[in-house]
C-alpha cells in the first residue's frame, strides 16, 4: 500500500524510522507496508520470514513516540492493525515480553541490556507497565533514536579498547596520593574511604589544588573514625580555600552515618553508596564501588563524557537526557570486568591528559584508532585537498537527516579549524546571577596580643554555610544607603562606633559556581578606643594569624587584601595587596609607553631571573 501524508508519515520522519523493513538488525529480509486508517491508527502488512519481528517494532515505535502521542501499551487492541504471517498475529504477538524463565534466557538479556542499553525518561516508563515491558521498551527507544555509528560494533571492538586503554595508563599514570594509598590499603573500609574523600575533593576541582588538601587531610583524618569525631569548625578549616563547602559538610555527615548507623563498614555497592550516604551521587558511587570494591559499574564525568563523544562522534547536548543515558551505557558496556576500577582511573585520566578540551593530544591517545572523530578528521581533511564536497561515508551517521539523536543538529557545523574538538558540544550555561554586597574589616589595632579583627558566623545552611567572613549586609545593585546599613550592621556586633571612622576602600569582585558577587569593601579602626575584648554570640575577635587559618572563603581573604593595601605603609605593588578591583588610573599615552621602553634598564637574555634562582 501507499501511505497516507498523515499523522503516520510524519510518524515516520520523526522517529528514525531507518530499522523498519529489511534492516540487517532485523536478520531475515522480511519487510512491512504501513498506512493509515481512518480512525488513525497504523494498518500494518508484512513480507517475508522476519516481518513479525519488523512489524512489533515497528508499532511499539509508533505508540512510544514521546512527540504528544500517549503510549498506548495497556489499552485496546487498536484498529486497523492487520499482521501477517499466522504466527505472529493480534496484540498479544506485537506486545508480548515473555518473562525470563531459566539460565539460558537471563544471559540473553543479560548480553543484550550490555550490547545497546538506553534508559527510558521517567515520563515515557509508566508504573503500570511491567518490569519485563519496560526493558522492551528501552530497547526500542534506543534504536529508533540511535544510529549504530555510535555504538561498537562487536566484542572484538570492545576488547580492544579496553585492551589499549589498560595498557597506556600502566605506562602512564599519574603518581597520585589517592592512588597510593588504595593500592597500598589492605582494610577495604579504610581504602573506600580514602577513594571516598579524593572524589568528593575532586569534584569542580583541579588535581594539583586537591593534592595539598588531601593530604593533609588523610593525615588528620586517617580514617572514617577519625572524621566522624570532629567537628564541623574543624571541617570547614580544613576546607578553606577549595571551594564548594557543602562538600566538606555532607562528608562528614557520611562518615558519622558509617560510624553510628552502619557499624562503621562502608557500603559495597554502587547502588547502596548512592542510597545510604548523603552528598554521593551516582558517579561517586560508582567510583568508590569500583576502585575499593572491584564493582564492575562504569561512570561518567566530565573527561568521560569528552572521550566518549570523541570515540563514537556523539555531538549531541551531552547535558540532555538522551545522550547522557547513553554515555553511562556505554561505560558500563565498556568497563573492564577484571579491572573496573583501573578501567575507570584510565578513561579519567586519557580525558585529564590526552584527551582535553583544547589541543588534545590524538598522535599520543592510546585508542586513536577506535576514534570516530579522528576518523571525521581524517576525512573532511582528505575532502579539503581534494576540493571535494563533504558527503557522508558510507559508515559515517549523516547529520542533517533529522533521524539520530545522537548527531550535532544542522545549526551546529563542522568547524574545521577545531578537528576532534567538535565533539562533545558544548552546553549553554546560564550566566552567573549578579549579587552585590557591603562588607567591612573592623579592626582594633591597640587590643591586648596585638591587632584583632572582628569576624562573624554565616548561617548554617546556604552559601558558605558555617564560614567567617567580616560583617557584611547584602545591598541592591544601585548601592543605596550602603554606608548607613553596614554601620547599623557593625553597631549591632560591636556596640557604638564612629561613624565617620567608616571609609569605603573599593570594590572585590568573587564568581561563586552560579553567583558573581561584588563586596563594596569598608574599614574601620578602632584607634584610641578601650579595646573589647568580648563578643556576642556569633562573632569573634581573631588576630591576624588566627584569621589566615580559620574556615574563612577565599573572597574574606581576598577582602582582607584589599584592606591591608589600603594601610599606611603597606607595599601597594606587593602581591599580597593585588586584588580584583576596579582602578581609575589612566592607560600610558602612546609617548609615554615609549619613553618608559626607553629608559627601562636592559636585562640580558641569558640572565637569570629571580624566579629561577630561588627555584
């Protein structure tokens, strides 16, 4: 029959219908013929061994389409549906999912959720529908959605990247202290632990920033006891500086759970680490289950991700939920069952060190020759010398189809300039949320043990939860009333204090992870007054050592540099005194830079800098 230009031909242009027919996923060379019915349901004939197959899918493709269409997989049989041959007729044959029965059936579906996992949006999966139908479905989503481009193509293929992956990050790891210490732990608790607190300091964070606090950490906190017994000041100290502070919070939180709640044993499974502890997600889990327990569970994070698009050119949002459930399936069809926590530590690393945002080394990736985007280099390199139009080739998932959703979408070019770069793409972010604030360093310069400054506690929860900073009151943009409200502020901790003492010293800008937040910075001494030597509830007088080394942000400390800069005598070229701030001096005049190029002494090229005689 000849479809009708209906709900069911763009039915068809929607939801990649390219396995419909004679598809070699079918295997059998059977076919269908679709139409419409007037009441709009799909009139199904088929041809040939395997059109029972084709015709199931097709028709369970048809009722998941996630485009307005309500999945229809519990109700009526519709009409209209007409299935050939005999064996494979009526609704039960098109929606039946026999349950697993026996040895041989859970190790088929076992091969088959590793082979093309795909998980459903929760939207798409109803709780009516059987655990068994479910799977079925995913299955379906998953090919109508997914081009074979971007999978492996057999075992073969992915023994071979494991087998590549493995052997480059034996040669090539990095020495880390982590590392160290859970191939040394013999105690599986204490080695979890160990792998527990370099994830969570990990996290937005650079290797060489986490080194120093980890080990210091470990050397407070050797273990999960040890943790547990401190106390959230001591925590937040510690922390000061790295950033993100509820991750320090809820990994104490964590241990004081193992200790009191769970005998002091961690988890062993990706699945219960996720559920039992606070501030673990799934990768954490996965990573902890993984590399202290021998856990054969992939993970995703950010170098992940970058290696996966590049390795099955996914040019997708990976932010969206589509691609993300992809690229977690593909993690855990290519985690190495022997090795998974090795495994994992590798496709890190490879992300970490070769295979990064900008100027990826591809001459030194160990899986060069797996890479679909190196394999789109190679050829929109050749189509450039040879002058030739870019057309797909015959292996590669033609973009501007429409049909995968794994592709980049036609508003998003090849850039030849960027080469494996293209992939992944980049996901928009909302810009920072602009906050403004009036802070003010209130010294006592003459108080006994020398000068104190006065510091109070933020709430305990929110941003900078439990931290010091100088007291602060949070203005309007326009800045209105700024100095009146930050002195009442004052008062309110400090008892009277004259006003006129009060000066604006300039502004410090600080970009938290989804606020930019700018600190009209003020100063106050205290000169000439009778020192105080007591505080309400909530503040404290620290001196300047003791404010170095307690849980203050690192916008407090910058704060305080613009404060000690703005001090008699201070070296306002010192590094200490330079700050982000607005200045009001001039750039040079052109006749000036020349005059200063002029008479600027020479220093010979082969001298040696200050820097490298004190290295």
């Amino acid at each position: 029959m000849t479809p009708r230009v209906s709900r069911l031909s763009w039915w068809m242009r929607t939801t990649s219908a390219w396995f419909l027919g004679a598809t070699p996923s079918v295997g059998d060379g059977g076919g269908i013929s679709l139409s419409e019915s007037p009441t709009g349901w799909p009139s199904v004939q088929t041809y040939g061994s395997g059109a029972g197959e084709s015709a199931r899918r097709a028709l369970r493709a048809y009722w998941l389409v996630p485009s307005g269409l309500a999945p229809r997989l519990a109700g009526a049989t519709p009409p209209g549906v007409r299935l050939s041959p005999a064996r494979e007729t009526g609704r039960e044959a098109i929606m039946r999912k026999p349950r697993p029965t026996g040895r041989s059936h859970r190790k088929k579906a076992s091969r088959q959720e590793g082979g093309d996992k795909c998980v459903l949006n929760s939207s798409q999966a109803k709780p009516s529908v059987p655990d068994g139908l479910v799977r079925q479905q995913k299955k379906v989503v998953l090919q109508a959605s997914v081009s074979p481009y971007h999978l492996f193509k057999d075992t073969a293929e992915i023994t071979a990247f494991r087998g590549s992956l493995l052997s480059w990050y034996d040669r090539e790891k990095r020495n880390l202290p982590w590392r160290r210490l859970a191939e040394g732990e013999v105690d599986l608790d204490r080695r979890a632990y160990a792998v527990w607190v370099s994830e969570i300091m990990l996290q937005q964070t650079q290797v060489a920033t986490v080194i120093d606090y980890y080990t210091r950490w470990m050397q407070k906190w050797p273990t999960l006891q040890d943790l547990a017994s401190a106390s959230l000041e001591e925590v937040n100290q510690l922390w000061a500086g790295l950033g993100y502070y509820s991750r320090g919070r809820r990994l104490q939180e964590g241990a004081r759970k193992v200790v009191e709640e769970l005998g002091g044993h961690m988890p062993h499974t990706a699945e219960t680490l996720q559920q039992l502890l606070p501030g673990v997600g799934r990768y954490t889990a996965g990573a902890i289950a993984s590399i202290a327990f021998g856990q054969a569970t992939g993970i995703v994070d950010g170098n992940v991700v970058r290696v996966l698009c590049r390795v099955r050119a996914i040019g997708a949002d990976p932010s969206s939920t589509l691609v993300s459930q992809q690229l977690w399936s593909l993690a855990q069809l290519l985690v190495d069952p022997a090795r998974p926590g090795d495994f994992n530590q590798a496709a890190m690393e490879l992300g970490a060190t070769v295979c990064t945002p900008q100027r990826p080394l591809c001459s030194q990736c160990p899986v060069q020759s797996l890479c679909r985007a190196h394999q789109r280099v190679k050829r929109e390199q050749l189509s450039a010398s040879q002058s030739l139009p870019h057309s797909p080739d015959v292996e590669e998932c033609a973009p501007n189809t429409g049909q995968c959703q794994l592709c980049p979408p036609p508003t998003k070019p090849w850039d030849q300039t960027l080469g494996v770069a293209n992939f992944p793409r980049k996901a928009s972010r909302r810009p920072p949320r602009e906050e403004c604030s009036a802070t003010c360093v209130l010294e006592q310069p003459g108080a006994l043990g020398g000068s104190r400054l006065l510091l109070v506690q933020r709430p305990s929860s929110g941003l900078l939860a439990g931290l010091w900073e100088f007291p602060s009151v949070t203005m309007e943009s326009s800045g209105q009333y700024q100095h009146e409200a930050l002195l009442q502020e004052l008062q309110s901790w400090a008892g009277p204090l004259p006003a006129t003492r009060l000066k604006h010293l300039g502004e410090v800008v600080h970009t938290f992870s989804h606020i930019k937040l700018t600190y009209q910075v003020y100063g106050l001494a205290l000169e000439g007054q009778i020192p105080v030597t007591t505080a309400p509830p909530g503040a404290r007088w620290l001196t300047r050592e003791e404010f170095h080394t307690a849980a203050v942000s690192t916008a407090m400390k910058k704060v305080f540099r613009m404060y000690e800069g703005q001090q008699p005598g201070a070296c306002k070229g010192s590094k200490r005194s330079q700050v982000s701030i607005s200045s009001s001096r001039k750039k040079p005049s052109p006749g000036q830079q020349v005059l200063d190029h002029f008479f600027r002494p020479h220093v010979p090229t082969d001298a040696p800098s200050l820097n490298s005689v004190a290295q």
